[in-house]
C-alpha cells in the first residue's frame, strides 16, 4: 500500500500520499502500541467475486487495468500507478477480514491502516483519491460473518458520496455521516440533511452537514449526543464501522475543521458502547501528518481500553452547529421517533439564543433583515 502514489512530479505532493501510513506507524511505534499491544492480520487481495458484491464489473476492471500502466488518472485528483489496483485491493481484503475476525470473536476491535481510502467509490465510479470502498466491502464481510445490522459511522470531513450510493436503498445498513457541507459547495456536494435513503430504507441515511468550516470538539460531540447515539442505540448493530477520516482535524489543509485528538478519542469511546464493543475503525482521508498520525494514536488506546483524557459533560455546540442538529432533527423523527424529546429540548435552547420577538418586530418596522450567516452569527 505505500507503493501506490502519484508518478508525475508536481510543485506540490498528492495529499493522499505514502507518508500518511508511515506518520501513524510511526506514532503507534513511538507509543509502544504497535508491534506490542496489537497483533496483526495478515494481507490478502480482496478476490473480484467479494467485489462484485459492491462495485459493478465495469468499475473493477477499470481498476485492475492500471496494473498495466505506469501512471493513470480516474479524475484529476484520483491517481493511479502500477501498483495501486494491487493497494487498493489488499485495502479492501483487510477490511474485510478484519470484519469477520471481529464477528466471530477473535478479535474484540480493530484498526484498519488502510490506503487508498474508500468512501468516494461508488457502485460505478473511482473520485476523491478513492478507488475501493473498503467500508462498505467490511460492511458486507461482517454480514457474510453473521450480523444481520451494521452501523457505519462517516466522520471523515467529506460525505462519504459512494457508500451513501452503495447502501441508500438497504435498511440492514445504517449510514450516518458528520462532514462539512456549505450547502453543497463543499467537495464531493452530496450529503445535504434532506438525504435519507431511498423507497423503504428511508431514515437509513443520516446526513449531518455543517454549514462551515472551523467546526470543532464540541459540535461533533453534541451531534453524537443528541443524534448519531440516540439513533444507533434504536437501531441496534451487530457490529460499528467507523469510516475515519482525519481530515476534520486541527491543521487539515484541505478540511479546515478543529476536532482535537481527544475530541476523535472521545467519540470512538461513545460509538465502543454500541454492538458489544464489536468496532472497527477504516482509515479514510486526513492529509496534515502530525494531526493524523495524532489522532489515530488517540483512537487506537481508545479500541485498546484507555479512557479520553477529558469527560465531555454539559457540552455546549455553536449557533450554527445547533441550527444544523436541530435540522437534522426535524427530518430525522419522522423515521426515529424517540428523537422527538431531543428536538424538543434543543429548539427551547435554540429560541433563548434567538433575538427576542419584540426587536424582531422593531427591526421589520424599521425596513431591515435580519438574517443568519454561514458561522450562525445574526446579520441586520
């Protein structure tokens, strides 16, 4: 999987490079996690017929065709080599055996040091650096092994565009995704609330779409409290897959989000309650090599027992993370009736962060608008 990178020579290197996996290899080692407190699977290429079951035909032979060229594109940001069609498949079939080890007991959880990542593959189409959806292989390995529900939980800052596609029609798979959004602006534009699925699996597909950038700790954990666990814990998993991108963390050059190596640790121990601990945690995008290599360390002591640093009680979101959870909300209880009392709850607090009725008035009288921004901060 390090053998796959982008041959041609540019200004700047391909944020999805090498160096990603070595960074976190590297911290794991610094921390005597890893050789030492984990064992490894071994690798094996994921085999067409296990691929057949996600991607069309179509899709895998244009993959496997780059093992014969030297340098190819599937978009302009989506490279491959020689070796990738090789990469992305020992991606895919780590996924997925480390999904049936977990479901039949040999292994509690697990961490998946995984490249190329996997959430931008669709049914048909490599983009976004992706070219294998290795959660969605894990997905299908872990049902093959006996679950009948899995959960995949997407906080990578990007919509996870090709499994929303993947599962949007299948209700024994929920998706629930936390990204940055801008009201379709931001890469890949998909992922907006109003996405819930399609004919009988609506309300299998929950969209959590910040309106800007800079979103932190605080968000994350306040849309994990008043959402995505609320509707997990209904739901009922067999096993919890985390598509982890790291992308929304402090220093991401391409995120530009604040969630902090505690705030990651805090929502893997939130998400170890679900399915009798049976988790497992996909590598997906994260570009600034300190923040990944940070985060994932973070995330691995969780999976191996350690507590968060920090307790997160009485958290407070921002005014636009809590206009975007009450959004979310308004949609979702249709179809998950026990978030009702959080709507409820939530719109109180809203109504005391608004402007009093009155001033709204005086300000219509006076000829002016009053109207939110993108940050939630109140415009006149």
């Amino acid at each position: 999987m390090l053998l796959h990178s982008e041959v041609e020579m540019k200004s700047h290197p391909h944020p999805e490079r090498p160096d990603r996996l070595r960074a976190i290899a590297a911290s794991l080692s610094f921390a005597g996690l890893f050789p030492g407190k984990c064992f490894h699977l071994p690798p094996r290429e994921i085999t067409v017929e296990e691929l057949q079951m996600v991607h069309s035909s179509e899709h895998i032979e244009a993959v496997e065709s780059t093992r014969n060229m030297l340098l190819s594109y599937f978009t302009p940001d989506t490279y491959a080599n020689e070796h990738s069609a090789c990469a992305a498949r020992l991606a895919a079939g780590l996924c997925s055996d480390l999904a049936s080890a977990i479901m039949s007991g040999r292994a509690r959880n697990g961490f998946a040091l995984v490249r190329p990542p996997g959430h931008h593959a669709g049914i048909k189409q490599s983009m976004g650096f992706c070219l294998h959806n290795n959660a969605a292989v894990a997905a299908l390995a872990a049902q093959a092994a006996g679950a009948k529900k899995v959960l995949i939980v997407d906080w990578d800052v990007h919509h996870g565009n090709g499994t929303q596609e993947i599962f949007e029609a299948n209700k024994s798979v929920l998706y629930i995704s936390l990204h940055r959004h801008e009201n379709g602006r931001f890469y890949p534009g998909t992922g907006a609330a109003e996405e819930v699925g399609t004919m009988d699996a609506e309300g299998y597909c929950v969209n959590i779409p910040w309106k800007s950038g800079g979103v932190g700790d605080n968000d994350y954990i306040f849309a994990f409290q008043h959402v995505v666990l609320p509707i997990a814990l209904e739901f009922a998993p067999d096993l919890t897959i985390i598509s982890a991108g790291f992308d929304a963390a402090r220093g991401d050059p391409l995120g530009c989000c604040d969630v902090t190596p505690d705030g990651y640790a805090q929502m893997t121990h939130m998400l170890s309650g679900l399915s009798r601990g049976r988790l497992l945690v996909v590598l997906e995008g994260g570009y600034n090599l300190r923040s990944i290599s940070t985060s994932a360390t973070e995330v691995i002591k969780v999976l191996l027992g350690d507590k968060p640093m920090s307790e997160m009680n009485g958290v407070l979101p921002s005014r636009a993370g809590l206009q975007t959870i009450l959004e979310v909300l308004t949609i979702q209880m249709k179809f998950w009736p026990n978030l009702k009392s959080n709507y409820e709850k939530l719109q109180l607090q809203w109504d005391s962060m608004s402007p009093p009725k009155q001033i709204t008035r005086i300000f219509l009288k006076l000829g002016w608008k009053m109207e939110v921004g993108s940050s939630g901060d109140t415009r006149l």
